[in-house]
C-alpha cells in the first residue's frame, strides 16, 4: 500500500499500514487505519479533497470496492464527508481532534514501563535521524524545517500543536533521507500523539528553543550537537508523559461510567 498526502510520494513513505490479511475487509481496515494515521500526524489536513475513487485506489494499491468500503467506515466515524455537484468528491471532515478522555483513556492502559520502552525507541530513532540530517539534509529541506519550527510556534489550539510536532519529526526523518525512518517516525507518533495531545490541554509544553537548536546543528552540519539535542529533547518529553500517566493513576478516572 502506498501513501497519500501532502508530499507524501517525494517522501517514500509508502506502506505506512499494510493489510492483515487479504481479504476484503482486512485491507479496508488497513486503509482506514492508514487515513486515520496520515490525519493524526498532520499529513493530511482538514478541509483536504481526496483524490478521484479510482486514483485514490491505484495510488494505495487496493480496488475500488475495498477502497469504497474503506471511505464508508470512514464516514461513519465522521473522518470524511462526500459532497456532490460540481466541487463533489470526499473531504477530509475535521482534525481528528485527540480529545482529554482519549488522552486519559490511552495514558491508563499503558504502563510506565511501556512508555519508558516506547520514549527509548522514539529517541533512538529521532537521534539518529538528526545525526543522519546533519550530514545529508539540503538547504530546501533545513528551511521546509524551519518553516514547520515557526507553524509550531505559531500555533494557536492544541490540535495544531500536535500536527506541526509531528510533522517536523517526520520531516527530520525525511532529511535523513532514509524511508524506513520516516516511516518508523510517522508509525511511532501515531502511537504517542493520543497521549501528548488533546484539544483542551496538551501534556507536553514543547521546548521551541530546543528545537530551534536541533535545527541550528542540523543547518551547521554539526552532527554530534544534532544528535545529543534530539536525544535531550526527547527524553525530556517521555519523562513529562511518565509523571502525566503516574498523575492520573494516581487521581480517579474522569470517564463516565457506561
């Protein structure tokens, strides 16, 4: 399955979901859950027109029957919408907003001992990516980095936080010029996003300066400084997820009963 989205195809990031199985619904499924993906980390955008049904199937490599499936499920969760008429098509329908019970919701059914392993992977691989960025990034994509570094900064509400976040990680990765690490990345915060994120309050307050300074080291080809600050700011924020997940076992769920 290939990828959709914005820049998606100069990316490589193709496979992001695989099927589990071939059969019909298993592959609607890994459509559905590839979408899901892209809106979470910022890769597509509300408001966005997908692409013609049969483009759209070609490009993600299934048919239009399982696409079609696929875009039902997808309406049903409110994901897309389909206009008709003239500018008729699907519509990416809003943000996928990670609302305050998701967040908790997700933050309880994980152990400290998982978000520890998870927080270790994610600095594993966004070190590396740094280190990687410091040596091959080029002057296009340093500024496409600085230009998501200022939207971060710049934003507003706590779903545009997290989809600016997310897409500089990535595109980090991207100036790596590694696939699998983009794909790694982008698979790594569809899992940490719920958590850091909802609309109300978001867990991690992101240090921008730090952030400017990872960049400034990616920009100077200095690796080592890429690398050391990529793993600082990343272990700073798994710690703020720790002690936010140890809060609220801590205090009494706030979800009402069913």
């Amino acid at each position: 399955m290939r990828s959709i989205g914005e820049g998606l195809f100069s990316h490589g990031l193709g496979g992001l979901v695989s099927g589990d199985s071939g059969d019909l619904g298993g592959l609607a499924n890994s459509v559905v859950r590839h979408i899901e993906l892209s809106l979470t980390v910022g890769l597509l955008h509300d408001g966005e027109k997908l692409p013609p049904e049969a483009r759209l199937a070609d490009q993600l490599g299934v048919s239009t029957i399982t696409l079609r499936q696929a875009l039902a499920t997808l309406r049903d969760r409110g994901i897309i919408e389909t206009r008709r008429g003239r500018s008729g098509g699907s519509y990416i329908r809003d943000s996928q907003s990670v609302n305050a019970t998701q967040a908790e919701r997700t933050l309880r059914a994980m152990s400290s001992d998982e978000l520890r392993d998870l927080g270790d992977l994610f600095s594993a691989i966004v070190s590396r990516s740094a280190w990687l960025g410091a040596f091959r990034a080029s002057p296009s994509e340093t500024h496409r980095l600085q230009r998501i570094l200022h939207a971060l900064e710049a934003a507003d509400h706590a779903n545009g936080r997290r989809r600016a976040y997310c897409r500089l990680h990535i595109e980090i990765a991207v100036a790596a010029q590694s696939p699998r690490l983009a794909q790694a990345t982008t698979q790594l915060l569809g899992e940490i996003a719920a958590p850091l994120w909802n609309s109300q309050v978001s867990v991690l307050e992101v240090d921008t300066a730090g952030y400017g300074s990872l960049l400034a080291a990616i920009e100077r080809r200095d690796a080592a400084s890429a690398r050391d600050t990529a793993h600082r700011l990343v272990e700073s924020e798994s710690r703020a997820l720790i002690e936010q997940h140890l809060r609220l076992m801590s205090a009494p769920s706030t979800e009402v009963p069913s």
